[in-house]
C-alpha cells in the first residue's frame, strides 16, 4: 500500500514540478525580487542534476544613453 501512495506522492510532485516549470516559477520569489530590485536585464541559467545545481552563470546586457540613429528616432517619438 505504501508503494502506491509513494508513486501517487511522486506523480503529484513531478506534475507540480512541471506546472512551476511551465509558468516560469521556477525562481523562489526572494531571489526574483532581488532581480527586479536590481533592474536585472539579462540572462540567467541554471544547469541542474540529479536535484541540485550543477552550473550557473549569469549575463548582463547594458544599453546606454546614446541610441544608434533608428533607435533615437523612436526614442523622440516615445
């Protein structure tokens, strides 16, 4: 009976696994406020095995004041 209520445990755990995964929640929320906080406009990866983190690595894009003279013109109409 056991074996049951495990299997169904783990089938309810993976299915919520891939709802969070599937709706982008795969961040806690402390560290997705830190991102905001931040302004953060990059990208971040996270590579995990067997249920921890293997790899991470982040990237940042910068975009300064001046635009390219397309991207000014839009900005004037904005």
């Amino acid at each position: 009976m056991t074996s049951h209520l495990d299997k169904s445990n783990e089938e309810r755990e993976f299915g919520e696994f891939r709802r969070k995964v599937k709706s982008l929640e795969v961040l806690s929320a402390s560290v997705e406020r830190l991102l905001l906080s931040l302004r953060f406009t990059g990208e971040l990866t996270l590579n995990i095995e067997n249920g921890r983190v293997k790899k991470s690595r982040y990237e940042e894009w910068h975009y300064g004041q001046k635009y390219s003279g397309v991207e000014q013109g839009l900005a004037q109409k904005l």
